[in-house]
C-alpha cells in the first residue's frame, strides 16, 4: 500500500513538472483583409493551451485596442463574454474601412497559475493588414513587453522562417526563452510531450528564429520575469511577463 500512495505522488510531481505552455490569443476571423465588402472582423480573446486544446478562465482585460499609423482606438467597451474550449472567454468586432496596417493589442488581468505557484500576464497582439498595404508591421505597440517582427507576419508560406526581436520596457532580451505553440483546430497529434511546446531562444540582441512546419495560426510567447511580486491570499508570488505575437501562415500552392 505504502509503494502503491509513494508511485502515486511521484506520477502526481512527474504530470505537475510536465505544465503545458500557456498562450494570450488574440484571433481574427481573417488573417487578411482584401475585399471591401468582407472588412468585418471577428475576434477571439482567450487564454489557452492552444495545441492540447485546453482551456483557462479568461476575466475582462485591461485594454484591448488596435492601432493603424499614429491613430489608436480602444476596443474594450466592444467586447462580449462567451465560451472557448468550455471556459470563458471573450469576442470583439471590427470592421475595416480603409487600406492600412492594422496591429491589435491586449493586455489582460493577471491570472494566478496554481501549478507553476505564480502570476501569468500575457501582452498579446496580432497584425491584420488590409487592401494591399503593408507598411508598418513592424511598428511597437508600446506594451510592457512584446515581440516585433522582423519577418512581416502575414502572407507567408508554411515552411518559411520566422524571427522577431523580444522588447521588454523597450529594451532588447537577449537569452530569453520563446515558446511556440500552433492553434490545433485540425486536431493533430504530438509525438511526444515535448513535441506539444515547441522552445528557442533569444540571441544576444533579443532576436529568435523559427521554422514554422506546416500551415494555420502559430502563437509565440516570449518569457520574462516580472520585476515585482503580486499578493495571492497574503503570499507574495512571482509574476510570468508574457510578450505574444500571432501570426498566420498559408499552405504552399
């Protein structure tokens, strides 16, 4: 009985070591917008392990805005509650009326992870470019850490490489881990555990590379640790800074 409750805990500290990655999805409806008459975007808003296909609840956030050149318009009195994955999650509308780049970003609440006895906050963003312009996809949104690409994040092939530069307070990570997990809306099957989750790094200049293997939306959650400890029930916890880029990529001809 004594071995049976010990190989139980052991199985319990091996699963909890084993946590899943944990990804800000900001989602439209349409990775590009080409046709005037289809300008109308749906998003989704959502925290998630989006390769399982799991869930967390997901309060309001903070703020949820998109910006195209210097214009910047807030979206959060837009939002409505609904369910992803069986939690709660969120949606929005935008509708497009005129050729631009247009960057969305969100910064959510924190959420408390039990699992890893922690603060989890992702600043999440994606970029939608609309009737055939294309300039300022690289452009900082400002938040409290993010990714900038360096490969414009639209209209590119499965297969084709991808990096981004990791800010934090405007300034470059280097060494800093990237977790890169695809939206698994097919269904695929990971090998492995470690298949799940796929991780590289940042290079001196806070620069990452990845090969993305096949086709749909692929998240990037670049990790950095907050300089300031959150309360939970009295207990002083650490805060996981998460910089989020989504990005789409089509299936080759």
């Amino acid at each position: 009985m004594y071995r049976k409750l010990l190989l139980a805990a052991f199985l319990l500290l091996f699963t909890a070591g084993q946590a899943s990655a944990h990804f800000g999805m900001v989602i439209p409806s349409k990775a590009i917008v080409q046709d005037k008459k289809a300008g109308q975007l749906s998003f989704l808003l959502a925290f998630a392990h989006p390769m399982e296909q799991n869930a967390m609840e997901m309060q309001k956030p903070k703020q949820f805005f998109v910006k195209n050149g210097d214009a910047k318009e807030d979206l959060l009195a837009a939002i409505s509650p609904q369910k992803y994955l069986g939690h709660g999650a969120w949606k929005a509308g935008y509708t497009v009326k005129k050729p631009g780049v247009y960057l969305f970003g969100l910064e959510p609440e924190p959420y408390f992870e039990p699992a890893e006895d922690c603060y989890i906050v992702h600043y999440t963003k994606v970029v939608v470019p609309a009737f055939g312009e294309e300039d300022g996809w690289d452009s900082p949104l400002g938040l409290k850490t993010e990714i900038i690409p360096l490969t414009r994040p639209f209209g590119n092939y499965a297969g084709n490489v991808f990096q981004g530069k990791v800010l934090l307070d405007g300034k470059p990570c280097p060494d800093t881990v990237v977790e890169v997990e695809y939206k698994n809306d097919r269904k695929l099957k990971a090998p492995n555990d470690y298949c799940v989750t796929q991780v590289v790094k940042t290079d001196g200049n806070g620069v990452f590379t990845f090969v993305v293997p096949w086709a749909g939306w692929w998240g990037f959650a670049a990790l950095s640790e907050g300089p300031e400890k959150m309360d939970y029930k009295g207990a002083a916890k650490d805060v996981e800074l998460g910089a989020v880029l989504w990005t789409n990529f089509a299936s080759r001809p």
